[in-house]
C-alpha cells in the first residue's frame, strides 16, 4: 500500500527509450513475432521507468504526502495499460498470469533480492514491523478476494450462461469491495494513521535529498513526460500484446509462463532496480514500500481497476483464476509473514523468498 517516494537519478536506461521508435517501425515491417516481442520488452522498461520518475518529480513540487498519492495512482500505470490492452485482445488468461506474476515478482523475487542485496553490507537489517504487517494483512485480504469466485467457479463448473453470470457478478461485486478496502487503507495509511508507516528519514534530510535530485525538473516537464511516456506504453503494449502468443508457440512457452514470469515483470523492471540499490543503501525502508507495497497494490487496486475496465470495454474480465495461480500467491504470503514477522531480517531470510520464486517459476514453465 504505501509506495514511499523515493530517489530517481538519469540513469542510462533511458538510452533504451530508442526502442520504442524501433518496435513501431519493425511492426509496420512485419517483422518475426518473436523480434517484435523482445523488442518491446526492452522499450516497455525506460517507459515504465519514465512513468516512475515524472510522478516523482512532481511528488517534489506537491509535497510528501501529494507525492506519494501520486505514487500509489501511477506506480502501476505501466501493468495497468499493459492489461487493458491484452484485454481488450481476448488474452484474458495472460493477464491473470501476469497479475499472478507480478505479485510474486515483488514479494518474492525482489523483495527477496533487495534484502540479500542488503545483507551482503549490512549483517542485519530492521524495519517498521507495522508497514510489512500490514501488507501482508492486506494480501491475505486479497487472496480471499480472488479465492472465493474461483472456488465458486470450480464447484458448480461454470458451464451454463447463468454460472457464469453469477460468477462474473461476483467478480465484479469483490472488485468494487477490494478497492473500496484500498482507498481506505489509502486514507489508513497517508493521514489517520501515517506515523506508524512513514520512516523519519522521508520527514528529514531524505526529502532534501529528494529535492536536490528533482528540482531540475519543472511541473511543466514532468506533466509532458509522463503523458508522453503513457502514450508510448500504450503504443509498446499494442505491439507486445500482438506478438505474444506466436513468440509462446515458437519459444515452447505455455501462456501461463509468457504472462507471470516474463510480462509479469517488464512493467516493473525499473522499479525493481530501485528497491534494490536501495536496499543496498541500507534504505530498507523504502526499499519494502516499492517491494511489498507494490504486491499489496496490484492485488487490492490493479485487479478491481481492471474488472472495471472489462466492463467498460464490453470484455467482462472475472477473478476466476487456476487453482496453481491462487496457491502460489497463497504459499508467498505465508512466507513472506514468517520472515518479516520479527521486523528484521538478513541475506540467508532474502535468498529463501528468490528460491521460493524460482521454484514456483518452474511450475509455471511445466503449465501447458
């Protein structure tokens, strides 16, 4: 839930901003599906990355609070469009495969990588028992969202026109309660409650860190880049949605594996490589907010946002997901609970979360 504001420095990924031009172009070439993929994941990345600064930028124009706001609307901007688009293509399974993965991805893969990252300088690390505990409060929330109309699904078959009426009426009902409980944990979190959830070093020299990283950037600028950058994630997503189930047919990956392990986490790659150096910073704090906070978004905001727009694009989009996907979001809750319970952690409890995901990876890579 709450995605600190963080540090954003030029970094040389935007160098990958060139393909995005490179993928349009090859498109209208007709080039191989399977080119046509690859490139469209390395431009999805500086986008998703271009989102994530211009929204940090103007944190630093409109304050702490404001900025973080800004942070929780547009952190998943990039998953969001990316989804809709697959949507609206009928790819409904690759979207819950990647809604699948990119849960993981942060509670498991780069939560467990920033903690090792950490613990290679640092013998132990501590942090707000209260932050994580409420993360994970609110993933099991979610589970239980997205456990009942599979289970429901499942029991009666949803053969009939009228099963599956009942269970998208399900869907869409939990859609609207999860992201009723996000908006309130939004309110929890920023105002009736921040002090258990904001770190002192945001309140002090970290925010006049912040500014003098950001004061380059104008509100004007940083309005015309994040527009700029959503517009190309669209353009990007059109062109990767397009080419995804011949590039899985070629490579012999299941659509399952393609959704959660690759498209899972391209929209988040450039924010994985920030909670990261964070945590290397021994900034273990933020380095939670973007990590675990990210997982706990996409479930109780992302999965309603695009029920939602299922409907509103006439594609009715129901939280029936496989059995495999459920339990796999279920066990990383589990483990993610048993290692921060104590509010501390170290470079063994960090490789135990990546084993945990490389393991699940496997799975999906065996799914049909």
């Amino acid at each position: 839930m709450l995605r600190s504001v963080r540090l954003s420095k030029s970094s040389a990924i935007y160098f990958l901003l060139v393909f995005a031009p490179v993928a349009v172009a090859l498109d209208f070439a007709g080039a191989d599906h399977l080119v046509l993929f690859a490139v469209a994941i390395v431009a999805l990345v500086p986008l998703a990355k271009l989102i994530g600064d211009s929204t940090e930028h103007l944190a630093v124009h409109y304050g702490a609070t404001v900025g973080s706001l800004l942070n929780v609307t547009f952190g998943n901007a990039a998953e969001i469009i990316i989804a809709v688009v697959a949507i609206n293509a009928g790819l409904f399974d690759l979207v819950k495969a990647s809604i699948t993965g990119s849960i993981l991805g942060n509670i498991l893969l780069i939560f467990g990588l920033s903690i090792v990252a950490a613990g290679f300088k640092h013998k132990e690390q501590r942090f707000n028992r209260e932050n994580v505990g409420f993360q994970s409060s609110m993933l099991f929330l979610a589970i239980i969202g997205l456990a009942v109309p599979t289970i429901l699904a499942s029991t009666m078959m949803a053969s009939s026109p009228a099963d599956q009426a009942k269970v998208q009426v399900l869907s869409d009902a939990l859609a609207i309660i999860l992201l009723a409980v996000y908006i309130l944990g939004i309110v929890f979190t920023f105002f009736t409650h921040k002090h258990l959830f904001v770190p002192p070093s945001v309140e002090g020299g970290e925010q006049q860190e912040m500014e003098e990283h950001h004061s380059q950037w104008s509100k004007k600028k940083s309005f015309i880049l994040l527009a700029a950058s959503m517009v190309g994630v669209i353009v990007v997503s059109e062109i990767l949605v397009g080419s995804v189930e011949a590039t899985g047919k070629q490579l012999g990956f299941g659509e399952l594996f393609v959704g959660a392990i690759i498209v899972g986490i391209v929209g988040n790659a450039a924010e994985h490589s920030s909670a990261i150096m964070l945590a290397r910073k021994n900034k273990i704090e933020l380095s939670i907010g973007i990590a675990a906070g990210s997982g706990t978004q996409i479930a109780l905001f992302v999965v309603p946002i695009l029920v939602i727009a299922g409907i509103a694009m006439g594609q009715p989009f129901t939280l029936v997901f496989t059995l495999f996907e459920l339990v796999t979001i279920f066990l990383a809750a589990i483990i993610l609970n048993l290692i921060v319970h104590d509010g501390k952690s170290n470079w063994f409890e960090g490789m135990m979360l990546t084993a945990v995901y490389l393991i699940i990876a496997i799975g999906f890579f065996f799914i049909a």
